[in-house]
C-alpha cells in the first residue's frame, strides 16, 4: 500500500512539472513572430552614424515588425514602428532577423497616436493578427531590442484594457502588461501564445528610472487597426 501511495505521488509530481514547463513554453511564439520583427536605427542630424545624438527621453534605437496592411499578404514591404523611435531621424535603417540591415522609406508618421509606417525595398515575413478578443489574464509575449541588445523574447500576461489618458499620446488606447519592456523595446510587437498581434509596445510607466517596473503599455490592435483605415489611401 506503501508502494502504491509513493508511485501515485511520483506520478503525480511529474505530471505537474510536465503540465507547467508546457503552460509556461513560449517557444511557439518565438518562431511564429522573431522573423518579422526588425531593429529600428536612427540616424539623426550632425550624425553619420546611428545611435548618436537621439533626442531626449529616445533610446537610440528602437523596434519594428513587417505587418500586411490589407492582412491577405505573408510577405509585405511595410513596417511598423512608434513614431518617437524614429522622432528627427534624417536617415533611418532595419536590421532584420538575419541581421541584414537596409534603408527604409519613412511613408507615414503621427504622433498622435504615435505610430509610424515605414516601407523596406525588400519584403519580410508579415506578423499575423489575432481575431481572438483580448481578455485581462491572457499570456502575452513580445520581441524587442532591449537596450540595443538584438531580438529577445519577454513574456507576461495582459493586466488592463483600454487605458487612456496616460499623458503618453494625445490618442490613447493601450493594453497593459507586466511582460518585460526596456528602452530599446519601443515599436515591439505584443503577441497573444499563439504569436498573433494584439498590439505594439509604447511606452513605460515609471517615474524615477528609464527601466521597466512591470507596468508596460502597448497600443491595442484596435487603435492600430483604425489608424491604418484612416490614413490607407497615403499608404503606398
């Protein structure tokens, strides 16, 4: 009886270990998303170089993701990235998941809402979007260049909807989350566990300290989603 009492309880431990490593593999994320997502590099006036000379409160560089503006398209030509990454910038370069680095066209830039299109000659792997409806609790990860160090991968869950009148931009409509942000990581895409976008990151709420306390906020895919309705047509 003994016996049977420690094998049940074995079995039991290694399922629970097994159930958790499962719940908490974000790998799928990972190999859905890493090959859209692009670093952003500034180049500002006065400068030959980028990563010099970034106005106040901008990390020198920033992050993107190839994203199809009509959602049909696996490959597209156009990025997405918060506009004050690219704020001033006379000349600004992607560097993609196989660290081949271009220059791009800024298209489009508002820093109302803080999101700017930008268009590369060659195409890359576009970043699906959920259809899912976004829920407080939902696993969420995002691929960011965390203070310039390359794509790294930081996951947590989604802890508010709707947030608004932050003080960030004149148009708000964030997701918060506790997923790891750091300089670097603006213009990143938030993804739901399936590796879909449900939103970009934008901004840190801290007020001592330019590093990340857990309360992270990206813009919802619903506002990114009524801004490039509105301005389609200057789209090309």
């Amino acid at each position: 009886m003994v016996n049977k009492t420690i094998k049940s309880f074995l079995y039991l431990t290694i399922f629970l270990l097994n159930f958790s490593t499962l719940a908490h593999d974000y790998s799928e994320v990972w190999e859905k998303a890493h090959k859209s997502t692009v670093v952003v590099l500034p180049t500002w006036p006065g400068y030959n170089k980028s990563g010099f000379g970034a106005p106040a409160g901008t990390a020198p560089a920033g992050t993107g993701f190839y994203l199809s503006l009509n959602k049909t398209e696996k490959m597209t030509n156009f990025i997405l990235t918060a506009a004050h990454v690219i704020k001033n910038a006379k000349i600004v370069e992607i560097k993609n998941y196989n660290n081949k680095l271009e220059k791009v066209d800024v298209i489009l830039t508002d820093f109302k809402t803080d999101i700017a299109i930008l268009k590369s000659k060659n195409k890359g792997q576009s970043v699906l979007v959920t259809k899912k409806k976004i829920k407080y609790g939902n696993e969420v990860c995002l691929i960011g260049n965390s203070f310039g160090l390359g794509q790294s991968l930081s996951c947590g869950i989604v802890s508010g909807l709707n947030r608004t009148r932050l003080g960030f931009n004149p148009i708000e409509d964030f997701i918060q989350t506790d997923a790891a942000v750091n300089p670097g990581a603006s213009g990143a895409p938030l993804l739901n566990k399936e590796g879909q976008l449900i939103g970009m990151v934008d901004a840190i709420y801290t007020k001592e300290a330019d590093i990340d306390a857990g309360v992270n906020f990206a813009i919802d895919i619903k506002l990114i989603e009524k801004f490039l309705n509105k301005y389609a047509s200057q789209i090309k």
